[in-house]
C-alpha cells in the first residue's frame, strides 16, 4: 500500500539524522547491532539508552524473504525499518480471515516494517518467523503500544480502558520532543521513529504521540 506525505519526510530525514534515543540504525537483509556502548559514558556518569529488543536475523531474513515474492521486488531494494516484540492473540497472528479457524492460544512473535521507497507494508511473524502474514490493516499500532496508550489515556481522562479505543494510527519520525513543543522549545535534531495515535471514547478524543517502543507516550495537547 502507498504511503502519504509523512512516510515520504520521515524515510528522507532517517537518511540524514542520527538516531539518538531508539539507538537503532535502520538495516537491510540483515539485523545491525542497534547500540554501541560509549566507553567513556561510565565514567563520566551519563546514562547511555538502551536498545529495543532486535529482532532475530532468522525472522527479518524470512519477512524480506516474503516480502520480496509480494512485492515482486529483489531483496536488495528493500529495507526493515520498525519493529515490534509482541504477543499474538492467536495461530493466525490476529490477522484471520472470518472464515479461518486460528488457533486459539497467544503466539509470542514480531511485528516488522518493510519499506521500498515511499511504500511501506507490515507483516507479523511467530518467534521464529515460520508464520508470516502481511497485514492487511489500516491501523498497524503494535498491540503491545496500543495497551500502554490506553492505559495512560484511562489516567489522564478517568475513563475506563475498556471504554476507549484507538480510531487511527501512522507512523512517524518525531524530533527530541516527540514532536510537541510549545514556543521557545529547543528540541533535539535526532529522529526517533514512533507513533501518532488518536484514542476516542466517551465523548473524548486524544492525540498520543509516542517512541518506537511505547516508553515514551506523550499527550498532544497543542492539537
């Protein structure tokens, strides 16, 4: 599926920025060490951040693998950019069709990005990457990120999670403020790749803006 404007200025500004918060370079075919300590960080007391959990060369080698039969498109040309840890509901990775009968037990397993160009598609794979799935969604929000916005918009609004719901969801590549910043904010030139997720409920509507992983969730309250 083709991507809008945004996918076109994130993909531009991951060539060009350094990753200074997620620690995690973008790879191709292959799975990169994400973060290399800082020897000098220990003694000067700061705080390096630590990566996400990589994803296992086995499973991105597999979903390139599948997404170049999709895509009709040599490996070479495409790249793995996002990827999530994360616990499926059941044997078809949550994506069953109404007429399959799945598997009913969790299935722990990955959510990855694939991206060529300006396209960007997501597929789900079991722990090992012998299940894959392209998904057909619109709203492709790691289930993992998903819980913890709910959560902290339960908090913050008084209702309950199990009234709200997240409506919408793109990816996107924000600055150091998670792209929320008030007048006269300096933020850090790095892209941390993340989420804008809308939630709804009860009347109320929020705008969440959050990292890769879901360890940093912001509220856009300038919207």
């Amino acid at each position: 599926m083709g991507s809008p404007f945004w996918q076109i200025r994130y993909r531009r500004l991951a060539r060009s920025l350094v990753w200074g918060v997620v620690g995690m370079t973008v790879f191709t075919a292959c799975v990169t060490p994400p973060y290399i300590p800082d020897e000098s960080s220990e003694d000067s007391g700061m705080t390096e951040p630590m990566p996400p959990e990589m994803v296992p060369a086995s499973v991105s080698d597999r979903v390139l693998e599948q997404a170049a039969t999709d895509l009709q498109l040599p490996i070479s040309d495409l790249s793995i950019l996002r990827f999530n840890q994360e616990v499926w509901s059941d044997g078809c990775l949550g994506l069953g069709r109404p007429d399959e009968g799945c598997l009913q037990a969790l299935v722990p397993g990955w959510q990855v990005e694939v991206v060529h160009h300006d396209t960007s598609d997501f597929y789900r794979t079991d722990a090992d990457g012998t299940a894959i799935r392209r998904s057909p969604l619109d709203n492709n929000l790691p289930p993992s990120i998903t819980a913890k916005v709910l959560d902290l918009a339960a908090t913050e609004t008084g209702i309950s999670a199990q009234q709200l719901q997240v409506t919408a969801a793109e990816p996107r590549v924000w600055d150091g403020c998670l792209g929320i910043a008030k007048p006269d904010t300096v933020c850090t030139e790095i892209a941390i790749f993340g989420w804008r997720a809308i939630v709804e409920g009860n009347g109320e509507m929020l705008v969440y803006h959050t990292d890769m992983t879901g360890d940093d969730i912001r509220l856009n309250d300038l919207e």
